[in-house]
C-alpha cells in the first residue's frame, strides 16, 4: 500500500474526513458485532470473557504503541514543515525590509528589481509549488524565480559601506531561503511510509474486531463499547492523516500566506 490512501484521506474536506474516518470504523465494529452474536451464543462468549479479555488487553497495548509512535512521526512532520516555512518565509521578509538601505538615486533600477524578484519567487511558491506539493510531487517551479532572487541581491553594485555591509549579511538570508526552500520541497518524501499506514490499519482493524471474541451479558453495551472503541481508533487516525500532510486538506494545517503577502510587495 502506498501512501494514496491518507493522502487522499488528507486532502478531502474537514468534515468529510472526519465523517468518514469516524463512520467507517464504527460500521466496522457494528457489522462484526452482528457477524459475531451470529456466530456465537451469548454463553460461548462469556466462557471466553476471562481469556479473551487477558488476550485483549495485549493488542490494545500494541495498538497503543503503533499509535504512539505513529502520532509522534506525524507531529514531527508537521512541526517540521511548520518551522521551515517560517524560516523561508521570515528570510524572504528580511530581504524586502532591506531594499529601501539602497537608496542611492543610481539604484532605483537595483530596488525595483529586488523588489520583482521577491514578487516573482512568491509568487511561483503559491501558483506553482504549492499545488504541487498538495499532490504530493516534485516540483522545480519556483528554481527561475530563486535565482532571479539571488542575483537581484548579490550582483547590485554598492554605493556606500552600509550597502556593502548589508548585502553580505543579504547573502546569509537567501541561504537561509534557500536551506528552508529544499526543506520545503522535500518534506513529502519524508512523511510516514506506506508500510506505517498499512501498519496502523491493520492494528486498528485488528483492536476493533478482537473485542468481539469475548463478551458479558449485554449485547446493548458490548455494541455502545465498541462503538466507543471505534471512535477512538477513528481519531487517532484522522489526527495523524492531517499532521502527516499538513499541506493539504480544506482547510489546510499550513497555508501560503506569508508568500500571498510577499506577492503584494510594492
């Protein structure tokens, strides 16, 4: 299994992805339920309650490690694709509030090229990398645009110290741009695997139907149980699907914001 399925899961509406990874599971559990007490008599499961129970309790515990583990690479991914676009972001707007420094009257050309520049790159961010990044592909989009960027800055002739000074400390911010942006375009490769996915499914399926091969006298509140239990799992799941790709989604955990306020850059 690939990653199709809880990026797509993702990428659908809030609501939708919470009906679904909410519904489903409880249908899961409610149709065993009805498969089960098919099956088996009431007498048969509480024979097997101690037992069941005891076994029970471990795929729980090994549910709540998958789990876990699961919800912590996922706010990994998240935090990181957090911090990295407030780190480009942050170097992208350090680089506009120093155009105004080359304010020399032979550099009017040098700022509104600067100023293009910063435009240009923000702008391919949002019409071209983004989208790509929502779908989970590689893009190049913004490469043109980044170097346009760096030459803006680097190549300008200064006319006093304090130009000269700041465009050395403008080459660190474009590196800084540069670091977040690879970051940036490279965190789809670095979100949870498939096999972890197919790991927590599986462990999830298997922590919803377990609780059936074992039951007490109620069939009302086995059934309302394991409702509970289904909920949770479901949950659990769409928490991780959503920090797992923080890009996608409506709406998305992060946005291009920043990059649609560097494109209104006069």
């Amino acid at each position: 299994m690939d990653i199709l399925l809880p990026h797509g899961l993702a990428s659908l509406p809030a609501w939708l992805g919470m009906a679904i990874t909410i519904s489903v599971p409880v249908a899961i559990a409610l149709l065993l339920g009805r498969v089960m007490y098919a099956l088996f008599t009431a007498a048969e499961f509480q024979a097997n309650a101690v037992v069941g129970a005891v076994k029970y309790g471990f795929v729980v515990e090994i549910y709540a490690v998958v789990a876990a583990l699961t919800l912590v690479g996922a706010w990994d991914t998240y935090q990181t694709a957090r911090d990295t676009l407030q780190k480009e972001a942050s170097g992208l707007y350090m680089l506009a509030l120093s155009v105004e420094t080359f304010n020399g009257p032979g550099l009017s050309e040098a700022r509104a090229e600067m100023r293009g520049a910063i435009r240009a790159y923000a702008g391919a961010v949002v019409t071209q990398d983004w989208p790509a990044m929502q779908a989970g592909v590689a893009s190049a989009g913004s490469d043109a645009p980044f170097q346009r960027l760096t030459r803006a800055f680097l190549d300008v002739e200064s006319e006093r110290g304090a130009q000269q000074a700041l465009q050395q400390t403008a080459g660190s911010w474009l590196a800084q741009v540069a670091e977040a942006r690879i970051e940036r375009l490279s965190v789809q490769s670095r979100t949870l695997s498939g096999l972890i996915w197919m790991l927590v499914l599986t462990v999830s399926v298997a922590v919803i139907a377990f609780q059936w091969f074992f039951g007490g006298a109620s069939a009302a509140m086995h059934y309302a149980m394991a409702a509970v239990i289904a909920v949770i799992v479901g949950s659990v799941l769409l928490v991780s699907v959503k920090l797992a790709f923080p890009y996608v989604g409506d709406p998305a955990l992060l946005t291009p914001a920043p990059f649609l306020a560097m494109m209104d850059l006069r």
